[in-house]
C-alpha cells in the first residue's frame, strides 16, 4: 500500500467532517482515474472500497460514462445465459 502524504491545512480546509474524509478522497480519487481511463472499473471501485452496485451508482449520479469492453459484454450474455429458464435461445 502506498500513502499519498496530504498537508494538514488542507485536510483542516475541506468541508467535510474528519472521520468521512479517507473515504470521500478515495472515492474521488478512484472516480477521476476511471472517468480519465487511468483505471478499470474493478481496481477503481476496490479504492474506493465499494461494491460494484455502489460504484455503478456513484457513475450514474455524477453522470460519468460507463467504459463497457466487450470482455464485459462477454460476460454479462454469459451471466444472463446462464439465469435464463428457457435456455439459450431467448437470448440468441
């Protein structure tokens, strides 16, 4: 793990109280790398030590785009595949 040293004063400026600030800068943080491509929505959300449900829900509030690969494509027809009661073919 690698601490990001930040100055006293302004940790002391931000208006948010004490004990939310390590979460609010680690979610912030984990935001803006994913939103600028830096990270993938997996790393990005265990920064900001969240569910993906969570995350999901912090892109859609700040209006952020979803990067969507076809690997996860992939496996959310693989996830649907596997839960459909007809089988297959109603999701061909």
């Amino acid at each position: 793990m690698t601490t990001i040293a930040i100055p006293s004063d302004v940790l002391n400026s931000m208006k948010i109280p004490r004990s939310d600030q390590e979460h609010v800068l680690k979610l912030e943080l984990a935001l803006a790398l994913y939103q600028r491509g830096i990270l993938a929505m997996g790393p990005a959300r265990r920064l900001a030590d969240i569910s993906k449900r969570e995350f999901l829900g912090e892109l859609g509030k700040r209006k952020i785009e979803r990067h969507y690969t076809v690997e996860e494509l992939e496996e959310d027809v693989a996830f649907a595949r596997s839960r459909s009661p007809t089988g297959i073919s109603d999701l061909a």
